[in-house]
C-alpha cells in the first residue's frame, strides 16, 4: 500500500525462492478463505512474539469474501452484547447502536464472525485502486488488497493542550472577548498493528513488496513481508 515501514504484508506463492516469483492471487472462494484465516492466525502469532494484546483485532474483507469464510463453518457468530432497548422502543445492540430515534446501523458489525479471538466483518470499502492525489498522507496503492487487519491501538488521536480559554475585558467597548482554543491531531502510531493480505493479478512479485515506489509503480514499500504458503 506504499506504506513502507507500516505493518505486515501477508501474501502467497509457491516455495520457489526467486525474487521474481509472482504473487498467487486470492479469489473468493473456498481456497481464498481458508488463506485469509491463516493470515489471522500468522497476525496473531506476531501479536504474541512481540507482547502485544490480541484483543479486539479487527479483519475487514469483502462482502464476497466474508461470506466464504461464513461457508466454511470455521469462524464463529459473533455474539455482541445484550440487547438493550433505545430510548425510543427499538431493540439494538448498545455498543454498536446509537440510542436515538431508530437506532444507527452500522453495516457488518450486526453479522460478524468471530475466529480466535479476532473479529471478521464485511465491508464495501476496502480499498481497490491507486490513490495518488490529494494529501500524500492518503496516496495509497490499494490494487492489491484482499483484507486489512488491525487494532484501534494502531492509530492515535494525539492532545498536546486541552481547550484553551482566554477572555479579555475591553472597556472601551464595554465588552468581553473570549478566545477558545485547543492544539490536536492524529496519525498511525503503532504500525506493527496494521496488516494487510496482498492478491497478485499475474504482475506483482515478491520483490515489488519490499522495494520502494518508482516509476513502475507497482512496488509496495512495506517493512516486512511475510509468505504463508501457497493458495491451492
């Protein structure tokens, strides 16, 4: 994702040891499920090595592909916590429901699956093509993208002061200026939180992974990259 540094990637091949050997691709399938599990247990076995939590790690695939990985009959139904009603009569569930009129729906979270301990839910918003406008903060490669796994704890919403209220009397206008203000941002924070599961369409290799962007554009610049075998 032109990352380089961020997180794991995650991909498959066969045992061959060349640099130029091409990356399988991932389809949605019985195959391309059972390649996403492993993938979320090498994550987690990563979490363990270095002594990270494994708590609410979350795996975002495509609807196509979540209900694969539900077919298996592997990962289990999540089950979120108890119902309770909103403040208007209508049952919801209370972390992931606002208590407001008729609720706030959030898509996949309703019909997650649970597998060792993380959390697989379907989305329409994986990424899928090469961003390369806009803020350089955003330019991400997403063409080869099959499932983004990560913890809240792997970006950050950073205070360096609080609200700062500052109120001064002009009495030549007999009147009282109050000025509010507070310096924040936010930004990746723990990147060895964040992975991703790369699919190759027949040009990516194992050496576009690792390599920095260039002209080609299709090297991906990540720290590490990790095969998990072969897609079958």
């Amino acid at each position: 994702m032109k990352a380089a540094g961020a997180g794991t990637c995650y991909y498959f091949c066969d045992s061959a040891d060349a640099a130029d050997t091409v990356i399988d691709d991932i389809v949605d399938n019985e195959e391309g499920a059972l390649a996403i599990l492993s993938a979320v247990e090498a994550e987690l076995v990563k979490y363990r090595e270095l002594d990270i939590p494994e708590g609410a790690l979350m795996v975002a695939v495509s609807p196509a592909m979540f209900n694969e990985i539900r077919r298996l009959g592997i990962a289990e139904q999540a089950t979120l916590a108890t119902s309770k009603p909103s403040l208007m009569g209508n049952h919801q569930n209370a972390p992931y429901y606002g208590s407001i009129g008729g609720g706030v729906s959030v898509p996949g979270f309703e019909s997650s699956l649970n597998y060792m301990g993380s959390m697989i839910v379907a989305t329409n918003h994986l990424p899928n093509s090469n961003v390369t406008t806009g803020d350089a903060n955003y330019q991400t490669d997403g063409t080869f993208v099959k499932a983004l796994m990560f913890q809240r704890g792997c970006v950050a919403s950073v205070k360096k002061q609080g609200l700062k209220v500052d109120s001064v009397e002009d009495v030549r206008r007999n009147t009282v200026f109050t000025v509010a203000s507070m310096y924040s941002g936010g930004g990746i924070l723990r990147p060895e939180l964040a992975s991703v599961v790369i699919s190759g369409n027949g040009t990516l290799d194992k050496a576009n992974l690792t390599a920095t962007e260039n002209q080609s554009g299709i090297d991906q610049g990540f720290g590490r990259a990790v095969r998990l075998g072969d897609v079958v």
